[in-house]
C-alpha cells in the first residue's frame, strides 16, 4: 500500500496535464469533474496510506521512486516519506482540497459568467489540480530540497490563481497587481528559506530529513549554527504563512475566487510553514532562541491581524485577517513546543475556515444573484450592504454559524478543543504570551460575532440582499460536510483519550500531555461569550441602512481608523521599501540602460555613419581634381625615392 | 665628328615638354585640348627615349618609340569615340561638366 503513494502527486498531476492540453476539447463540464475525480484520488491513496501506517504499527517508511541528484557528496532523491505528520497533511490537503474542488464546479460555473468569460472556466481547474499536486509534493517530501519544489510550486499556482481575473480589479489591474505582491512577499521567505537550506547542507552534508536528524548528535555544531537555521526557517515561514512581519500579501489575496481562498490562503498553502517548522522540530529543540522569537511572531501575529479583522467590511477580509491570526496560534504554539496543539489547530482551522470561506462565497453569490434579479449596483462582498440574509439562505445561514463559533471557540465545537490546547501549552510555558492569545481570541470571537449579525440579522439593506438567493446543492453539500467536520473534529484530541497526540508521537516522539485545565477553558469561553455578547450589544441595532457608521467608530474613535486601514503597514512598506526600489529600477531602467549602455553603441553606429559621410565628400565627380591628386602623389613618390637613395 | 648635344639638354626639354602637358591637362576645360596635352606628354617620352637610344648607340629606344605611337594612337581613337558620345548627350565637351558620379 505504501508504494501507491507516488500516484498521490502523479494522479492530480494528470488531471492537470490532460485538462491543460486538452481540456478546450472536452469541454468545461468533463474537464472540472476530471479534476474533482482526480482530487477524490489523492484523497483515496492518502486514506490507503493511513491504513499502511496503521498496518504498520504507525512507523514511517519511505518510499524511492528515483535519484535526482547526485553529485559528489551531495545526494538527493525523489523519495516520500510517509509517517503520521505527513499522512496528517495529506489527508487535510486532499481531502479538503476535494470539497473544494466540487464547491467550485457550482461556484466558478456563475463566476466565469459573471465575469462574461465562460472559457476560463477549465483554466481554473488546471491551475487547481497542479496546485494540489504541489501542496502534496511539499507534504510527502523526505528532504528540504522536496519540500521547497513543492513550496515554490504552490507559490506559483496561488500567483496564478490569485490572478486568475488578471484584467480585472482596481484600474484593470487590481487582481495582477495582488498576484505579483503575493509572489514578491513570499519570494522574500524563500530566501530565507534557501539561505537555512544552504546552512543546513553546509553543516550536515544533507539535505534528507533523516541524515540531518541522524547527524544532529554526531555532527559538531558551533553555536550560531543552528539558531541561524532556525531562524531563517522561520522567515520562509513568516513568508509563506502570512506572519509579522510578510503577512501582507494575504488580505490582496482575496482578489482570487473565494474556492482559491479557502484552499490555498486558509486550509493547506498557508500551513506549510507551520509543518515545516513542526517537521524540523528536532533542530528548534536545540535552538531555545529560535523558539521564543517563533512564539512571540506568532503571538503578535494573533492579536495584530485580530485587532485590523474588527473594522473590516469586507467579508473576505474579515476571514483574511483572521486566518492570519490563527495563523499566528498556531505559529505561538509551535514555537512553545507544542506541536501537537499546533497541528491539532492546523487541522480543526482548515475545516472550519474552508467551511468559512466557502460559506462566504455562497453569501458573495447570492447577493450577486440578488443584485442581478434587482438590478442593482452595489459591492457583493461589502457587509454594509448585507443583512437580512438569515431569512434567505437556509443552508448557507446554518453552516455560516457553525463555522463562526467554532472560530470563536465555542464547546462542544472543534475549535474550542484546539485553541484550548494552545492555551494551555501557552499558560504552562509563557504567561505573558497566554494573555496575548488570550486577548487575540477575544478579538476572534468578536469579530465573527459582528460579521454574524451585519451579515445575517437586522433588515436586509440594499435590494441586493433583499432578493438574495441561495446556492446550489453542489455548493452547499461540501458545506455542509465541513460543517459536520467542524463539529465533530475536537474528538481527534479530547481531553483524556489524546488519539492526536499519540498519533503524532510516532513521529514526533514523545509529548507531554498537558492536564486539562478548567481555569483555562473556562476562561477562554467565558471570554469568547463576552466578545459575541458585546458584539451582539453594539451590532444588533446597528447599521439600519448601509450608509450608518460603525458603532466602533464612535465608541474607538481615532484609533478605528488605524484599526480600518490595517495599522497602515502597506503604506509604511510602500514609503520603506516600494517607492525607493521604483525609484531604482526606473533610475537603471532609463538613465543606464536606455541613456547610457543602448546611447553608447548608438553613438557608435553614428559615429561609423558620420566618418563614412566624411569620405564621401571626397569624391565630386571632377576628373581634373582627381587627375590633380594622382599627379599630386606620383611627385610625392618621386621625392622619396629622390631624398631617400 | 662634332660634339653632340649633351643628352641632358634633351632630357631637359622633355621634363618642359611633360610639364606643359601635365599643366594642360590639370588646367584645361576643352576635352580636346586634355587629349593634345596627354599627346604632348607621350611625346616628350618618345624624345627622352631617342635621346638616350642615340647616347647609348642602341636601337631598343628607338623602337620602343614605335610602340608608344601606336599606343597613343589607339587611345587617341578610343577617346574621340568617347568624346563624340558624350557630345551627342551633352551637347558640350566640358570636363568639368562630366561629374555625376561622386558621393
């Protein structure tokens, strides 16, 4: 069973080959379902290697399907591991990425029309079958060097699809525009990225997870070594999981379809960094630095994008900066050396945020709908102009609720069960971090609590919402799906049974398992009850009509601009480092290139031109004068010969 | 005998001879005159070569001066063809008007 796991990454890689060359002549419908049944085939192995594992008393193996480098000392091969972290994410990934994939044969079919492009639509699921084929290529990788094909991998396809209305946006450019900042963001992590490659190389002459584990105890390490590892591993992370401070790529992200949202910027590309930073935990565990600085990224991480998710009214960009806060969770979690609660939160938060997003798309439609049976104008994605919804959308009202509490952490729901875990690592192991995440899920569960209401509740405010139609069966039945998941998930590691926790103990040896707290849990759902009740205080009479200030405004005053306009980080970066860099480029593009290298062998051509014209003149057409200089140069050659005997 | 004229004498006028040939054809307009001036240069040659044919009591100069004739005289008939030619386009046999291939 092992050995089918190649065909987790070669499967969805064909779906995305035959869709990309042929896929004009089939035709969008038999095009997205080959993707959809594709994506339900890397689900299938994924399960297939859970069974291997659990037949194989949970020990990993590792699968060789070639060599790929080979030079000198220096050995790679394409070779998967598969132990129960990388089965962990293979499910997720595939599995997720599956209800997305059906999600999006509803939800891309009234896009492409919306967007007046129907020809677009089997682009899409090119671009997201060879995203999944990354994504798993990072997972299942057994070295760094795997890891980062597949990392760079997804980072092309989030370009592209984040992209994918690339004519569209802000000025006709909007969408390119989030797509390039995505790429640039993330490609400064990679550096990061590369650099602790390289390290890692330099010190272990190895890039396989195994050797470099292998040698940590043989190897003889100067102290920089590995905090510099560390450390630049967790810029390719801050990078790739949108944190402190690379984080900024993500809310433009939201410029892709919604399906490409909750895929890629909420349930598998954004939690690659997480897993890689749980799968080089041996090397943090010698770096004590390293995990104190990862922990505080991610704490301030939480609590930064949690207090910008509040003054959002962008449905999109609520859920955006929320996953990046949970990011940050997650991010905090690893770096107090809980793995398992980070993983644990990985999974829950993949299914509820998909669920989340998703959902959003859903609510974004029927306004479109609404908005097309009412002829009306107004932005779909703006919660202002919402409302009402509840009495609409039957299905999408529900779901949208599930996953919303179980974001603000609600019991008896997975969430509750995983940002408890957090909590607790972080109340053991750092008091002050605690408080930070404490605050941070306070902000969580407020936010949600107000995008609920302005969403759902009050009277419908544009005709828009007022003629809203709900979605589809093949948009809501994956809804509902993750919706069941969102519930029923804490059970992977309720307090007392740990099934998670022994699960990833196979490969991340042992855990303490923390006792779980009362004081702890209570305070956390006291708090998030708190934060919906003050939530439904300031937000259930409000926003009468779409025009009205937000209550917050009032009551922050200055400090909600600054909350609105996202602390203006991308203003800082654009003073710091994007006009300065513009201004370089245009300096080397126009005055060297263009003025000085192409003027230089301009002149050149000119001057061959002018000495040329010069010699020309030389010849009038007068035999006489030519006659003269022939006479002219035959006295020359008599003198010499006359001078010179 | 009676002494003869030096040779250099000869060789003298035929340096003059040259010259006024090669001012004629520097300095005139007239085709015609050109083609004079370029016969009185070949004929100061043919009295150089007879004056040292006779200092040197060998034939080979005199016959040479054969030779040149003949060749001044073909050219002599190719240039008068050329001339007539060029009169009947342009009506005139001015040298300096013949200049239209120049850069």
């Amino acid at each position: 069973m092992f050995s089918l796991v190649p065909l987790i990454i070669f499967i969805p890689l064909a779906g995305f080959a035959i869709n990309a060359l042929f896929g004009k002549q089939l035709g969008g419908q038999r095009a997205a379902l080959l993707a959809v049944v594709a994506a339900a085939a890397s689900f299938g192995i994924a399960l297939a290697q859970y069974a291997a594992l659990a037949g194989n008393g949970y020990h990993a193996e590792t699968v060789l399907l070639a060599e790929w480098i080979h030079i000198g000392d220096f050995h790679v091969e394409w070779a998967f591991l598969v132990d129960t972290l990388s089965v962990t994410m293979m499910l997720v990934v595939s599995g997720v990425g599956t209800l997305i994939h059906i999600y999006a044969l509803g939800y891309m079919r009234e896009d492409v029309h919306h967007n007046h492009d129907e020809g677009r639509y089997t682009r899409f699921f090119v671009y997201l079958n060879l995203f999944l084929a990354s994504m798993l290529v990072l997972v299942t990788g057994d070295s760094f060097l795997t890891l980062f094909v597949g990392w760079e991998g997804v980072g092309l396809c989030s370009y592209l699809l984040i992209g994918f209305w690339f004519e569209k946006g802000e000025k006709n450019i909007g969408n390119a525009r989030a797509a390039m900042k995505a790429f640039v963001v993330n490609r400064i992590g990679d550096f990061g990225l590369m650099l602790a490659m390289f390290l890692i190389f330099w010190t272990f002459g190895s890039l396989t997870y195994a050797e470099v584990f292998e040698r940590l105890e043989t190897v003889r390490l100067e102290e920089w070594v590995i905090p510099a590892i560390t450390l630049l591993l967790l810029l390719g992370a801050a990078g790739k999981s949108a944190q402190v401070p690379l984080y900024v790529w993500l809310p433009d992200a939201m410029a892709g379809p919604t399906p490409v949202s909750a895929l890629i910027h909420a349930a598998t590309m954004v939690t690659a960094g997480i897993y890689m930073i749980t799968r080089s935990h041996e090397l943090y565990a010698l770096a004590e630095i390293s995990m104190n600085v990862v922990a505080w990224v991610g704490a301030i991480t939480a609590i930064l994008a949690a207090t910008i998710a509040v003054a959002q009214t962008d449905i999109k960009r609520v859920l955006a900066y929320s996953t990046i806060s949970q990011l940050g969770f997650m991010i905090a979690a690893v770096g107090l050396g809980g793995y398992v609660a980070g993983m644990f939160h990985l999974v829950t938060h993949a299914f509820f945020k998909a669920l989340l997003f998703l959902g959003s798309g859903s609510v974004i439609q029927a306004m479109e709908r609404g908005a097309h049976h009412a002829h009306d104008h107004v932005d779909p994605q703006d919660m202002r102009n919402m409302g009402g919804l509840w009495g609409r959308l039957p299905i999408t009202k529900w779901v949208y609720l599930i996953g919303a509490l179980a974001l603000a952490g609600l019991p008896p729901l997975s969430g509750f069960f995983s940002k408890d875990e957090i909590l607790l690592d972080a109340f053991k192991h750092n008091q002050a971090i605690y408080w930070v995440l404490v605050v941070a899920a306070f902000f969580t569960a407020f936010y949600m609590g107000r995008q609920l209401l302005m969403v759902f509740f009050g009277q419908a405010r544009t005709p828009s919402a007022e003629h809203a139609a709900e979605s589809p069966a093949v948009m809501t039945a994956p809804l509902i799906i993750l919706a069941v998941l969102s519930v029923v998930a804490g059970a992977l590691n309720w307090p007392g049974l740990h099934w998670f926790t022994d699960w990833l103990g196979h490969t991340l040896g042992e855990h303490e398992i923390l006792e779980f707290n009362w004081t702890v849990a209570g305070l956390s759902t006291g708090l998030a009850l708190l934060a919906l009740g003050a939530a439904y205080a300031l937000y259930s009479r409000a926003f009468q009509r779409a025009e009205d200030k937000d209550p917050l405004e009032s009551l922050l005053g200055p400090v909600f601009g600054w909350l609105r306009n996202k602390w203006y980080v991308d203003e800082l970066y654009g003073f710091l480092f994007v006009k300065p860099f513009n201004a370089l480029s245009h300096l080397t593009a126009r005055a060297i290139d263009l003025g000085g290298i192409d003027m230089t062998f301009t002149n050149f051509g000119e001057l061959a031109r002018e000495v040329g014209r010069g010699f020309s003149r030389l010849q009038r057409g007068y035999a006489r004068s030519y006659a003269l200089v022939m006479f002219a140069g035959v006295v020359l050659v008599l003198a010499m010969f006359l001078v010179f005997r | 005998m009676f002494p003869l004229i030096p040779t250099s004498y000869f060789v003298a006028l035929s340096g003059i001879l040259f010259t006024l040939g090669v001012v004629g054809v520097l300095t005139r307009r007239n085709a015609i005159i050109v083609f004079m001036s370029v016969e009185l240069m070949l004929n100061s040659a043919n009295l150089a070569f007879v004056a040292f044919a006779r200092q040197f009591m060998d034939v080979s100069g005199q016959v040479f001066v054969f030779f040149v004739m003949v060749v001044a005289a073909a050219e002599v008939a190719v240039g008068l063809a050329l001339i007539v030619t060029i009169f009947r386009t342009k009506k005139s046999i001015n040298v300096d008007e013949i200049s239209q291939l120049k850069g």
